[in-house]
C-alpha cells in the first residue's frame, strides 16, 4: 500500500483530508440479534480492538455505550427507538433518505472536544443481500469501517476483507494501516494529507517486520 492508496482512505469525495481515531475505550452495545451473533460481533470488536492496540471497556463514563450497533429490516423501526433523535440529528429526514435509496447500512460518528471519535452507531438494515453475508464476516466488516473515520468512498471498489482458505479475513494491508494509525506517537486526529506518508512508513516497516 503506498502513499496515495493510504491518502485516498481517508480523502473524502469533497476532496478534504479527514483522519481520526477513537480518543476513548470502545464500549459496544449490539441489538436486534441473538445470543449466537452477539458472541460473533463481540468477537470481532475485541480482535480489531487487539489488533489496534486499542482498549475495549465495558462502560464509557459519558454515554454509557459508545459503540451501538442496530440490526433490523426496516429503517422505520428507527423512529420507534425512545430517544434516537437525540443520538442521532436530524433522524426523520436521514431515515427517508435511507429509504428512498434502499440502502442496507449507514454508520454515524460523533467526535469529542479534539476531533477523536469518542461515538460510532451503526445501522444495518437485514435485506436479502446483507442476510446472505455469514455473521463473522458482516461483523468483521463493519467493525473495521467503524475503528476510524474512512473516508466516505473508502472500500467502494475493494473489501477490507478477503478469503483465505474457508474463512474471510481481514486484508494483511489494512490490518497494518489500523495498527499503524493507532500507533500512540502518531496524532488521534488529522487534516493535513502529510499524515498518509507518516501512516506508510509505519504500515512499511509492520509488513517488513511480518516478512
């Protein structure tokens, strides 16, 4: 992964260079699934966690939970939830605009007094082609876009997953970049497009390590 790959991960379609981190222990809360895939995406928050090097608590001390993940099969089912237009702004409109492109997941991030990520909600909406994706992959999936702020074309063309033998995993590039951007002489927040070369000299010399 070069420069210009790792820039373009966090160059949003404005053309504006946005990075961040979770400034804050990842305290998830996950509804709408059963005991079986609750393990599964627990599983999966505290490996990409591990991976980071970053903590994984069980109660943040502002929100309670910071990481909340919603599995459900109609984006209605969100203006039902007692306070959701207080997490999430301006909920009505974003739900009819999720409706009227059919879109099966949307992620919202909330940002402390630095620019840190210190809330990510996660919204899934279980179509035909989301049930099809096995748990462990879903989960995966979603977590990786969720422990930095990509940007918002991030994984358009390319999955932060492959297949390796007859599991899904995640991709040996990006693993390094997330254990890279969360390297703690590094910054929790940038703006500046410098930052993807300092992330590449990291991500080179992990991959140089793992060789």
């Amino acid at each position: 992964m070069d420069v210009a790959q790792i820039e373009g991960l966090f160059t949003r379609s404005d053309g504006s260079f946005a990075f961040a981190r979770w400034g804050r222990p990842v305290c998830p809360v996950v509804f709408g699934v059963d005991d079986a895939t609750l393990g599964v995406v627990k599983g999966a928050i505290d490996a990409v966690c591990n991976l980071a090097g970053h903590e994984m608590g069980e109660m943040d001390a502002e929100l309670g939970s910071n990481l909340m993940m919603f599995f459900f099969t109609d984006w209605a089912e969100l203006l039902e939830v007692p306070g959701m237009d207080r997490l999430v702004p301006d909920l009505a409109p974003l739900v009819a605009r999720l409706q009227s492109v059919e879109a099966n997941q949307y992620r919202f991030f909330r940002f402390d007094e630095r620019g840190a990520i210190k809330a990510c909600f996660v919204f899934l909406r279980m179509d035909e082609h989301l049930n099809d994706v096995p748990a462990k992959t879903l989960a995966l999936s979603q977590i990786v876009q969720s422990i930095l702020l990509w940007s918002d074309s991030a994984f358009q063309d390319r999955s932060p997953l492959m297949a390796a033998q007859d599991a899904t995993v995640l991709r040996p590039d990006i693993a390094a970049l997330i254990r890279a951007a969360y390297d703690p002489v590094l910054p929790v927040v940038a703006q500046d497009k410098s930052h993807a070369l300092r992330l590449s000299a990291r991500v080179q010399a992990l991959i140089e390590v793992q060789q």
